[in-house]
C-alpha cells in the first residue's frame, strides 16, 4: 500500500508542479507581450505595408511592360511595313541551320516582324495560340532574345529576315 501512496502522491505532485510551470510561463509570455507590444505591431504593419508595396509594384509595374512592347512593336510595323518587298530577299539557311531555328520558327519569325499577334499568327499558320509561343519562345532563345522587337532585329542583322 506504501508504494501505491507513493505514486499517488508523485503523479500529484508532478501535476501540481506542471501547472505551475504552465501557469509561470504563461505570465511571463503575458508580460512580454505587454511590455513589447508597441514593437510587435510596428513588425506586423511593417509586414502587412511590405506586402502591399510588393502587390502593388507588382501590379502597376508589369502592364506597362506590356504596354511598352506593343509600342515598340507598333513603331517596328510603321517603318517596316508588312507589305515590304521581300521577293528579292533569300534567307541564309547555313545561318539558320548554324543557330537551330526551324523553318517554321523562321516562319513565326517573319510573321511577328510583320507585327501580327500571337493569335493572328495562329489563324494564318492554322495552329493554336500556344504552338505560336512555343515556337516564338525557342526562336527567341536560339536567337538570344528576351522581346519580340529583339528577335526580329537579331533576324535581320544575321540575314534570316529582310
């Protein structure tokens, strides 16, 4: 009988003395966060108006972008009109070949110096807006373009385009 009491009391003990420990911790985090509480919400504003700024350059930046690369795109298509003649023109097929660029990416190539859209080059070659980037996107990589007025002026200075 000694032994069971025994235990009786350790298990109460250990309780009482967890709650204690519970309780101590749980006034000292309260103190902690009253005394330091100024600087915990200038961290959390500090945080939330981070983000924001981050959400809103994100979003007022990356249109103009877009909007830059269709001017550009526009300005190519003024002063080199689609309907430039290009019947005297022949493409440089040992460059083509050297770079990789496949007639059909040559092919989207011109049609993008043209000025046409990634849809409009759909409708005219008979394939999806996606195949068209696909294939813009190889083209500019082989030709080491990031925007499509670069990789048509890369074109033409290494005589695949007129």
């Amino acid at each position: 009988m000694g032994q069971r009491r025994m235990r009786k009391q350790v298990l109460i003990f250990g309780l009482v003395g967890g709650v204690l420990v519970t309780l101590l911790q749980w006034t000292e985090f309260h103190f902690v966060v009253l005394e330091h509480s100024v600087a915990i919400y200038g961290v959390l504003i500090a945080i939330l108006f981070a983000g924001a700024g981050i959400w809103l350059g994100t979003r007022l930046l990356a249109p103009r972008e877009r909007i830059r690369e269709r001017i550009v795109d526009r300005i190519v298509e003024v002063v080199v009109p689609a309907s430039a003649p290009t019947a005297n023109f022949a493409t440089d097929d040992a460059v083509r070949e050297r770079l990789g660029i496949t007639r059909r990416e040559l092919e989207v190539l011109e049609l993008v110096a043209r000025g046409l859209s990634n849809r409009e080059i759909g409708e005219t070659l008979f394939v999806s807006e996606n195949t068209v980037k696909t294939h813009c996107s190889r083209a500019f990589d082989k030709l080491g373009a990031r925007r499509r007025t670069e990789a048509v002026q890369r074109s033409k200075e290494l005589g695949l385009l007129p």
